[in-house]
C-alpha cells in the first residue's frame, strides 16, 4: 500500500525503539501465564508502591503491559497481538498510532490506559460517539476491574437518558482511573465544571492523559466548530426586523457582494454608505454602531448563506438544522450568536429567545490542556504535518497484524452522473449476483437514498444507513459481511462497528466496498476502503466518480467545467463508457487536495481566532481556581478595589451633575442615600472619596456584625468577587463570540484581519476587567445578608 512506502525515517526509527520494548513484553508471555488470578491482580498495587517509591511509569512499562495483556486473555479472551502490544506502546509515548481497520484499537488502548492509570491521576479515552463510549467502557472496563482499577463511563447513550447527570456522578466519572467518554461530553463537562459557584460544585480534576479514538476525525474534521454552553436569554432585540427589510432593499453586485463558492456575502464601500443613510449613523463601523452591524451581517448571511431546504427546514413554525452530511434533522441544535434568529425573521416564524453563550472551547484547546495526548486512526499519516503543527504529536504507523489482501482498484471516472450511477449499479448486479456482500458508501444522505430507490428498482433487497440511529445500525452493518448482503451507508453510518464476514464469502473475494464518489479528503477514502479486508482478509474496493460530482465542481481545474459542458449529452460516442486519460484522474487528485487544503486553512483561522479566547478563558479559570481552592484574604484586596473603582468614577466622570452623583451613589454603594447633602454636590475629588470610602467601612462593619466571625466574612468576600467575574465573563465569552461573526465579515471585505479581533478583543478584555472591579463593589455594598439559628447565612445579591 503507498501509505506505508512513505513511512518516514523519523518512523522508522520510533518503530524500531518501539519494536525493541515489545521484544520484552512478549519474553514475559509465559511467565505471566503461570501466575495466579491473585498474583497477576495484585501486580496493580506493586506498581503503585514501586511509583511511589520513585520509579517511573516507563520503568514499569514492560512489566504493566505484559499484566494487561494477560489480564485481557483471561478475562475477555483477546491476547493482544505483538503489533497491538506496539501500537499500545505508541499510545504510551504520546503518539497518534495509525492502526488500520479491525486491527483491534479498542484492545490496544487497554495497555496503555492501564499504565498511565496506575499514577492515580485518571487517564481518559474519549471516543466519537456515546455508543462506542458505552460499549468499549463496559467491554474493556472488566479488564480494570479485575486489576483493580476504577472505571467511568462518561456518556450517556442517546435514547437511554435524557436526564441530566448529577454532579456527583460526573464527579464519579472523573474521578475514576480510566475514563471511557466522548470528546463532546468532556468539552461540555469541562465547561460547565468551570460553571461552578464552589469547591464543592466542582468535578472534575486537572487532566493528566488522554487517547482520542479515530483522532483525525475528532482533532481535525469536528475541531472547526467550538463547542459552546448557552443560557441566560439575551434581551431580545428588534434590530432584527429592522435589518431583514434593509437588506431586501439591497442590490446584489452594487451594495452587497455575493460569492456562494467561498459562502461570503459583505456590504460593498456603496452598501456601507447606504446603510449610513438609511439607519441615519455616522459611521457603521464605530463601537456604538457595531450591534446594528451585527444585525446587517446576520441578516445578509441568513438571506444569502443559509438555503431553506439544504441547511434549514421549517417545521412546525420553527427552525430546524439539516446535518448536510447526513440530511437529518438536527434535533435541538441551533445556530450560535443571532444567525438563528436572523434566519427565523427571514422566514418570518416565531423568533426563539437569543441565548448567551457562556462558555465555549475548542478541542485544540481543550486536548492542548493534557499534559500528554495520545490518538488512534486508521488514517493519520496524511495529516501529520497538521497533527504536529496543532497537537504536537507525532504519527506512528504501525504495520498490519497479518498482510493486507485487499485489492484497491483504480477509479473509474465518468462524464456524468447518470453514466456514473448505471455503471455503479451494474457493477453491484454483477457482485449481487454472485453473492458477494456489497457495502455501497455515499458522501450524503440524499445520494445514499438515490442508489437505495435505484437498486429497489433492480429487485435487490438491501438496508438503508443514515447515521441517525448509532446503535442500530451498528447491529445492520455488523452483518454487511454475510452472504448475498448489499448495504447502502453514509460514510458516517456504523462507524467503529467491525465487519465480520459470513461463511464463504471469502472464496468469493471478501466483502466489497464501492465509494460512489471521492470524498474531500483523501484519509476518508481510506476510512472508506479500511471496511473491507481486515484482519488480511480477501476484499476489494472501488471509487466511482463522475465529473458533477460536487468534489470535481467545487475544486476542479476549468478545463473539466469546460470539457462537461461540451460532453454532456447522450448521441457522444464514448457514452456509458469511463474516461480513460490520464488527465482526470490528476483533476480529481488536484481537487481532493485543494479542498483538504482549504480545509486546513480555516481550520487554522479557527485556532488564531481561538487563541484570543483561550488566554483570557486560561486567566479566568484560574482567577477562579484560586478564589475556589485557595485561602486567599480578600479583604484587603477588596479595599484597594474600592479605591479604584471611585477612583475610575472620578476620573470619567470630571464634570458630573448632582443627578450623576446621586444615581452613581445609589447604583454603587447605598440606598440609604437619598438625599445628599448640597453641599457634597460641590465637593472636590478627594472629599468624595473620603465619603464613599466612610460608606464602604461602615456597610462592612455592619456586615461584620451580622456575619459575626472572620471565616464568613472572608466566604461573603469570596462569593461577591467570584459572582462578579462569572457575570463580566459571560458577558465576555458572548461578545468574544458575537466580535468574531463581525470582523469575519469585516475580513473578508478587506477591511481587517484576525489582528484586529486581536486588538478588539483586547480592548473588551480590559473592559470586563474594569466591569468585573465594578460589580465587585455593588456586590459586597449592595448585599443583604442573613443568618439563621445555625450560623448559616445567605447572601441575597442585586
Ligand atoms: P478497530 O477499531 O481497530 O477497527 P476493533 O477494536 O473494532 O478494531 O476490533 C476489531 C475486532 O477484532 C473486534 O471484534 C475485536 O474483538 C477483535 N480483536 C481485536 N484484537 C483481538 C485479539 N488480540 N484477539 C482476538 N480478537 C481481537
């Protein structure tokens, strides 16, 4: 296969130093074999005594994988293979270990998992869905246990429970030594952990080490859509309206600018002037205009970027996503940052409330906060360059348990489509025929539902899979092997599910895999080919392609828009007949690289936009972790604060008006103010101060008195600062979110870069700082607080 004959040195070496430990390993084969049940079990708290003692887990590493080798034997029956052993030892170095399919990942990740357990620090596996999550955790979590070891299971299987999991089960999840999860759980989890109003609220603990199954799925394709926590409506805002009716007054071309390939729609210098007019502003792109800016883009890219029918239904007076992948209806998921909205006034449906997101991480960040990161793939080695670049881990390829038999044939490339689907299915009549299994894998839904109605047509019983029951169809596509079975599967459908196959199917030449189109990238055709053939089992696949595929549309070199156009009929000679030259099969290569190139690149845009949000995020959390955890006397602190805050008053307000002062007094630090001496209202600077700081000292004694001992003073200071950073942070995250959608468009229309969301996002940062400062001081002056018989006192907060 060429994927190996480009095995680097640098792998080469790895593989070699890897190989030299697995010798080992396997040395110790028998000897753990005469081991009682007992004495292989108790090797775990051996370990633990010798770690503590000082060793390190890589002193331990040949003696821990040989028990969880033995320890699988016995308890599941799978002695893990020598490459398995290898690719186990891959993980341990942090490395992505490109297995391929049915090389048996869930087993390798036994040994790894158990050795960086044993440092009682958790290791986590997250996989791509809660069934694999489920299914590998129970599976595998025997091994643990007969070692004892703890196991979590961090995901809940879609239909099973909805409810939300209590924070001490999560904290039990966590807490584990070997966590089996999702990587969205464990971003969501993450997020909300840092949602906490105390130690105790609390559950998860700093991250130690993780695997991430199918890792180029998860570190690259799903890494360009931060995952974001909402809640608290927003003020809903009728700028909404405003802006739909304005944009429909525009011309495209003149004051806006569309470009459906790129998915860009801005305002031109023309549209910008005209909505000066229009709203009546000086200037749209100033601070206090950039709300109604928002709305513009939201209304425009609602209009132009969002097709009724493609990426959105309306059901039932409401929005609902369509996954373009998979065509289903996303349940409950909804567009971030007003887009939905925007979208609903387009539509003129009933406009849902805007939520505020409240957090949101991206799994570069949120893997880049594991010490050591680890990933299996089938396909990483195509990626390695971009795995280094963001994650900083290597790719090792490990070689096949036994010699790959499967025959990969050449694409066969057709004019157009309805050639590309007669010959598609011929070639499944002829291999139906025979009895040979067919698994037929589409790009989309839609294409998977096409082949399905044709091949009904043909008489050819078969299963339809769409990916929107995991479970499922993991049952269906576990039997795509059998005699005589044609299965019809997104490439998404019962992924992660082992195709075994049925009594002599291997005499016919094993089960058959037929991609009817290219797919963007180039690791899911070989995620694509990797069904078949496992194990070295006999297996074939074939790509079917035509040139209106959207691949050659989208990304294809002129001269083949040029060439279909002119061959696009049916009297053409060669119709019904693939396209033999060379030059195509170059096109579809140029074309699959220029989409994985584009996709690289927005995938980086996303981690320099991410960036901004990530240091603050970083400071924030740990601003909190240390009012949370640590002992820390605020009084002092809050002291100084105060000064500040009057101080900032003082400075931006120089010439303030009686009203000014009295509404800033009764906002800020009393209402027990309402009428203020007239004389104040002539007062300099420094006698203000002097006032307001008495008013501080004198509501703190107060307080003192009722709170009585030093401890709950210090509890009360603790909950108003953390209050008062988690209310400015909110607020932060959804304008963070809301800048990017802003100066996205502003970029594109050359007006400014990633740079000067750098700069704006600074510019908000120190606002929320001084914001944060602020509502500190309302917090702690504006409180009231009660104590009941016990001592227990509650805060009532404005
Ligand atoms: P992958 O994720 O690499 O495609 P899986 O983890 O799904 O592969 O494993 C494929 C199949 O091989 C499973 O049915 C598993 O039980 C089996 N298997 C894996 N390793 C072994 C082994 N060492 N001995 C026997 N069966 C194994």
């Amino acid at each position: 296969m060429k994927l190996r004959n480009n095995t680097s040195i640098l792998n080469k070496y790895r593989l070699f130093k890897i190989r030299r430990i697995t010798k080992k390993i396997i040395k110790l084969e028998s000897e753990y074999r005469q081991m009682t049940d007992e004495e292989l079990s108790g090797q775990t708290i051996k370990f633990k005594e010798r770690l503590a003692q000082g060793e390190t887990l890589d002193d331990l590493l040949v003696e821990a994988f040989a028990t969880a080798r033995e320890a699988c034997y016995r308890i599941l029956g799978q002695f893990p293979y020598e490459v398995q052993v290898m690719g186990g030892i891959a993980l341990h170095q942090g490395c992505i270990a490109e297995m391929r399919t049915g090389e048996g990942k869930t087993l390798t990740a036994t040994m790894p998992l158990y050795l960086n357990a044993l440092m009682g620090k958790g290791a986590i596996l997250v996989t791509t869905n809660a069934y694999l999550a489920v299914r590998d955790g129970e599976e595998m979590g025997k091994v643990y246990q007969f070692l004892g070891l703890t196991v979590g299971i961090g995901a809940k299987e879609e239909d099973t429970d909805t409810n939300q999991d209590s924070e001490e089960d999560r904290e039990s999840v966590y807490m584990a030594d070997i966590t089996y999860t999702t990587s969205a759980t464990l971003g969501f989890d993450y997020l909300s952990n840092n949602l906490a109003s105390s130690a105790e609220g609390k559950f998860l603990r700093d991250f130690n080490y993780v695997i991430v199954d199918e890792a180029d799925a998860v570190l690259l394709d799903s890494a360009q859509t931060p995952l974001i926590i909402s809640g608290f409506p927003r003020v809903q805002s009728n700028l909404f309206d405003i802006c739909n009716q304005f944009i429909l007054t525009l011309k495209e071309g003149e004051e806006f600018f569309f470009d459906p390939d790129k998915k860009e729609v801005y305002l031109t210098d023309k549209g910008n002037d005209y909505a000066e007019s229009y709203f009546d502003i000086a200037e749209l792109y100033s601070s206090e205009s950039w709300e109604l800016n928002r709305h513009i883009n939201l209304a425009l890219r609602a209009h132009y970027l969002y097709r009724k029918n493609f990426d959105y239904v309306v059901q039932d007076d409401e929005i609902k996503l369509l996954d373009n992948r998979t065509g289903r209806v996303l349940e409950g998921t909804r567009l971030q940052s007003g887009i939905h909205q925007a979208i609903e006034t387009k539509e003129k449906v009933k406009k849902t409330k805007e939520s505020r997101a409240m957090g949101s991480v991206t799994y570069q960040s949120l893997f880049n906060m594991f010490p050591k990161i680890a990933g299996m793939t089938g396909t990483g080695h195509q990626a390695e360059d971009e795995l280094i670049e963001t994650y900083h881990v290597p790719v090792v390829s490990i070689p096949t348990n036994k010699p790959t038999q499967r025959i990969d044939y050449p694409d066969k490339i057709y004019a157009t489509l309805p050639e590309k689907l007669y010959a598609t299915i011929e070639m499944v009549k002829k291999l139906h025929a025979k009895g040979q299994p067919v698994l037929l894998i589409s790009g989309t839904v839609e294409i998977t539902q096409i082949y399905s109605k044709m091949l009904l047509q043909e008489g050819i019983p078969h299963s339809t899979l769409t990916a929107n029951n995991v479970a499922k169809e993991a049952l269906i596509i576990q039997e795509a092997g059998q005699y005589g079975t044609v299965t019809c599967a997104t490439i998404m459908a019962g992924r992660g599910t082992d195709i075994k196959l049925g009594q002599g199917v291997a005499e016919l030449g094993g089960l058959a895999v037929i991609g009817t189109e290219r797919m963007p990238n180039s690791r899911m055709d070989w995620q694509l080919r990797g069904r078949s053939g496992r194990q070295g089992e006999p297996g074939m696949s074939q790509f079917f392609v035509s040139l209106e595929d959207e691949l050659l549309v989208n990304n294809g070199p002129e001269w083949v828009k040029k060439y279909f156009k002119k061959n696009n009929n049916t009297e053409r000679r060669n119709y019904g007949q693939p396209l033999k030259s060379k030059r195509f099969k170059r096109a579809l290569t140029h074309a699959q690289t220029k989409s994985e190139d584009g996709a690289i690149s927005s995938r980086r845009f996303t981690i320099e936009y991410d960036e901004s949000m990530r240091i603050q995020r970083n400071k924030v959390y740990a601003l909190r972790d240390k009012l949370m955890l640590e002992d820390v006397d605020l009084s002092a602190k809050v002291e100084k604060i105060v000064f500040e805050v009057i101080g900032d008053f003082l400075q931006t307000h120089p010439k303030r008006s009686p009203h000014q002062l009295r509404r800033y007094i009764l906002d800020n630090f009393t209402y027990e103010f309402k009428k203020i001496p007239e004389d104040l209202l002539l007062a300099s600077d420094t006698q203000i101060e002097d006032l307001l700081f008495l008013i501080f000292k004198k509501e703190m004694k107060k307080k003192a008195r009722i709170v009585q001992t030093h401890e709950g003073m210090s509890e009360f200071y603790r909950l108003a600062v953390l209050k008062a950073i988690d209310e400015a942070w909110i607020e932060e995250v959804d304008t963070l979110q809301q800048l990017k959608g802003v100066i996205t468009t502003r970029s594109t229309a050359q007006k400014g870069s990633v740079s000067e969301y750098y700069k704006e996002s600074l510019r908000s940062y120190k606002e929320m700082t001084r914001q944060i400062q602020q509502k500190i001081v309302r917090n702690i002056m504006l409180s009231t607080i009660e104590v009941d018989k016990e001592g227990r006192f509650s805060i009532y907060f404005v």
